[in-house]
C-alpha cells in the first residue's frame, strides 16, 4: 500500500475543481502538507479539535496552513484571492467548464 500523496481532480473526499498541476505545483503541495503535518507532530499528544480549536491552535500550524493556501491559490490564479467571492467564482468557473466538458463527451 503506498503512503505518498496523491493529487486527482476527479477522485476523493469532497472533489472540487483543481487545475493542471504542475511537477512543481506537486512538488510544492507536498513540501506544505509534509509541513503541515510536521507541525502537528509537534504537538503530540493534542488531538485535531485541539489544534484547530480557533482560540489556541499553534502559531506554527497557523502558518504552515497559511503556506498551503497561498501555494494552491497561486496553482489558480497565480496569486493570493481577493476575497472568497473571487475564489467561488474561480471554482464555479472550473466546474462549469469541467461539467461542459463532461457533458459534450457523453454527448
């Protein structure tokens, strides 16, 4: 059984419509979330409700999650969104090609 991550923009828990990635978008997603749970690890034995209890979640995961955002939304647009409207447009956006696409190849 492997271990390693795996990217798919068609298959898993709560699909939503990713772009191409990239050898180094991969690359750099898996830096984040090996960061991510490094900084977890730190933190042993808190549980997850603990970690990402708003009032007392570690700075040092605060900021590999802050990371991991920025990275993936520079894989969208290739910057930081303005806002979450701009980032529910650009995802509406991907799904509507996506399931146009879909549409016209069943067709």
């Amino acid at each position: 059984m492997r271990t390693d991550f795996s990217y798919s923009n068609t298959l898993g828990w709560n699909t939503f419509p990713v772009p191409t990635l990239t050898d180094k978008n991969k690359a750099d997603l898996t830096r984040c979330a090996d960061d991510i749970l490094l900084a977890r690890e730190a933190h042993f034995p808190a549980t997850i409700a603990e970690l990402y209890d708003p009032e007392q979640m570690p700075a040092d995961l605060r900021e590999a999650h802050e990371r991991n955002d920025e990275t993936l939304e520079r894989v969208y647009i290739g910057r930081r969104f303005r806002n979450d409207t701009e980032r529910l447009e650009k995802l509406f956006e991907l799904y509507t090609k996506a399931v146009a696409k879909k549409t016209k190849d069943v067709a």
